[in-house]
C-alpha cells in the first residue's frame, strides 16, 4: 500500500508541478483578461462532473473489491451517471449564456465541455473501478494524460507566439477526452455492461451520501475566501490565497492515502485504518515542522518581500493540515465501512464553526483570522470522525493517533 500511496502523491507532485510551470506561461501569454476567459472556462467545466455527478462514481472503489463483477457496476452505474450527464448536456446552451457574459470564445467552450459532460461521467466512473481493481497504473495515466496535454499544448503554443484563449481551453477539452483511452480495456469484448437496478439503486444512495459531504467539504474549504471578497481589502485576501497556496503543499502526499485505503478496507483490510490514520498525522507533522522553519524565507523568495505578511497565516494553515489531513484518511475508512452519511455530517459540523468563527475574527484580525477559524473548523470535523470511526473499527486514541515501535521501524526501513 505504501508503494501505490508513494505513486499516487508522485502524481499529485507532478500535476503541481506543472501548474507552476503553465500558470505564469498562461498569465505572460493571455494578458489578466485572457486568463480570467480561461478560468471562467475551466472553472465550471471542472466542478460540473463532481456536482452532476452526485457522488455514484464514488461507490465503485467500495463495490468492486467486495466482488460485484465489473460489467455490472459499470452498466448499472452508467445509466445514471448517462442521465445526470445528459442533464448536463441538455442545459449547456443556457448555463453557457448566464456565465459566458456575452464573451463568445467563453460561451462556445463552456457549451462544448457540458455536451461532453457524459463522458466526462463515465470517464470518473472508470477511474473508480480501476483504483476498485487496484489497477494503480491505468489509474494514474487516467488523471496524468490530461496534464501532460496541457502542459505541452500551452509551453508550445507559447514559445512559437501562438497562445491563446481558445488554443488553452480546447487543451483543457481534449485532456479528459483522450485521458479514456487506459480504460478501454474494462469495456472490451467479453465484458459487455448489465444492469443490475439494485446496485444503480444502492450506488445512487451511497453516491448521494457522499456527495453530500463532499459538497460541504467544498463549501467549507473555500467559504473563507469567498466572504473575503467583500468583506477585507484585496491586499488581505491576496496575502491569504497565497497563504493556501503554500499550507497546501505539506497535503500533497498525504491526500494520496484515501483511494487506495478505501479499496483495501472495503475489501476487508479494516486493520489499516488505525495505522493510516497515524502515520497520516505523523508525516504530516514533519512535513509542515520542514516547512513552517522554512516559510519566513520561501514565501518572500518565491511570490516577492510584499507577501511577508502572509507568514503568519502560512504558519496557521500548516497547523491546520493536521486535522485536514487526518480528515481524509476518516473520510475513506468511513466510506469503505459503509458510513459515507457520517462525513457529511462533520463537514455540516465545520460549516457552522466556520461561519459563526468567520463572523467574529474576519472583522478585527483578517487572513489571521481565517486561518485560525480554518484549524477550529477542521478540528470539529476530525474529532466527530475520528469517534465515528472507532465506534466502527475499535482502537484506542493511541493506536490511532500515536506511532508505534512498529511504524517507527517501518519508516526507518522504507526510508
């Protein structure tokens, strides 16, 4: 498991990595106003197949290590998921126009990309069933053929003079597209997709379970940057995005434990969760001790001496990955388990420290404030978890948060 989890944060390394390569390629090549087209493109297109897609691809990392044959998860998942897609497709003309403002390149793109939403779908379907099947390097091609696209289509287009708006966006079209192609083989000949209405039924109820929290997960992740819009001067907010942006790094490798942890315990493997969890917490830990020592001096090197004030912040948020991260690991076992409601009802939890917290510390303290109503919010929603979790799989607080000799020693021999 170690190994798939190294390869998993690998990837998440990788598709990082190349933001930073293309993110200052797209604003030197598109201008502000070309890369606020462009992120009014992708923006939407992104979030459509996690909000349309109600959460069923979900069920299939915990169906299919429990053994329902491929070709009726897949038939009996389809059809909904074709559905909510064709939904999707029906209405790409007048969600174009509301968001498009009248910018043609915007609206043809946006219109392209909803009409593609049911492959979009099914693709997210199949990335399930292959983490299901443990086919870790489909998987992973799967989520890194449409980063490769990206970053060749626009580090090209930008050396010969050619980058532009449409050139960006249809980069981002085309990606998922051909990102299909290593799952191919789960709907070959010999495999044809059944129906089966108990699993549509059961993966429908279990998705929306999930989605539900994942809604939450969102909304309590960006709502502090949201009300910041309005509510301090846009210095603050630019000081705190920054800020995120660097916290973010130390759960680059620790959000790559959920996939395949979920695959592991619902087929069985609930001994995991308890080592997850701590080893999670424990690399965590050292990753954000490295980069708190080193953020007097990297957030000013790499964004300018005008974002020293973001340190404090930096320093916030890093203490917030613990629980943000311990959160993940919980969000998984629960799921495999077979609880995904009680998640959703620790991110509802979170929302409303969130919102009360924000209403009292944004006014007087700013980004400081958000950062420590991030911790409190987070906090909330790793405690409810973590009770919900040992009530399912029994261990003492110390097998679940403390290492052991054992880990000790494991990590000495993985290093």
């Amino acid at each position: 498991m170690s190994r798939v989890v190294a390869r998993i944060a690998g990837a998440n390394v990788l598709g990082a990595a190349a933001g930073f390569v293309t993110g200052p390629l797209l604003a030197r090549g598109l201008g502000a106003s070309g890369r606020g087209d462009l992120a009014a493109i992708i923006v939407p297109l992104g979030l459509a197949p996690s909000i349309l897609g109600f959460g069923v691809y979900t069920y299939t990392g915990r169906t299919v290590p429990r053994g329902v044959p491929v070709k009726e998860v897949i038939g009996s998942l389809g059809v909904p998921l074709l559905v909510l897609g064709g939904l999707g497709a029906v209405l790409a003309a007048p969600v174009a126009d509301l968001l498009a403002e009248g910018r043609a390149t915007v609206h043809t793109f946006l219109v392209i990309g909803f009409v593609l939403l049911p492959v979009q779908l099914l693709g997210l379907l199949f990335t399930g069933v292959l983490a299901g099947l443990e086919r870790w390097r489909s998987m992973l091609a799967m989520r890194l053929i449409p980063i490769a696209i990206s970053l060749v289509v626009i580090a090209v287009l930008y050396a010969v003079g050619h980058l532009t708006v449409a050139a960006a966006a249809a980069a981002s079209v085309v990606g998922p597209m051909a990102a299909l192609g290593p799952a191919l083989t789960l709907v070959r000949a010999g495999r044809r997709p059944v129906f089966r209405r108990q699993i549509a039924r059961d993966g429908v109820v279990f998705g929306l379970k999930t989605w539900l929290g994942s809604l939450a997960l969102i909304a309590n992740a960006r709502l502090d940057q949201l009300l910041m819009v309005t509510l301090v001067a846009p210095r603050e907010l630019g000081l705190y995005t920054v800020a995120v942006t660097l916290a973010g790094a130390s759960t680059l490798l620790t959000q790559a434990v959920a996939l395949p942890l979920i695959t592991r315990v619902s087929a069985g493997e609930t001994h995991l969760v308890p080592q997850a969890l701590r080893l999670t917490v424990a690399l965590t830990i050292v990753i954000d001790l490295v980069l708190g020592a080193a953020t007097p001096v990297l957030l000013p090197l790499l964004f300018g001496p005008e974002f020293r004030d973001a340190v404090p912040m930096a320093i916030i948020l890093l203490v917030a990955s613990v629980p943000f991260a311990a959160c993940d690991v919980l969000s998984a076992a629960l799921q495999a388990v077979g609880a995904p409601g009680l998640p959703s009802v620790a991110e509802a939890a979170a929302i409303v420290v969130t919102v009360i917290g924000l209403a009292l510390l944004l006014g007087p303290l700013g980004g400081v404030g958000a950062a420590i109503v991030s911790f409190a919010s987070y906090s909330v929603s790793c405690v409810i978890q973590l009770m919900a979790a040992r009530r399912r799989i029994p261990g003492s607080l110390p097998a679940y948060l403390l290492l052991s000799r054992a880990d000790v020693a494991w990590l000495r021999s993985l290093a």
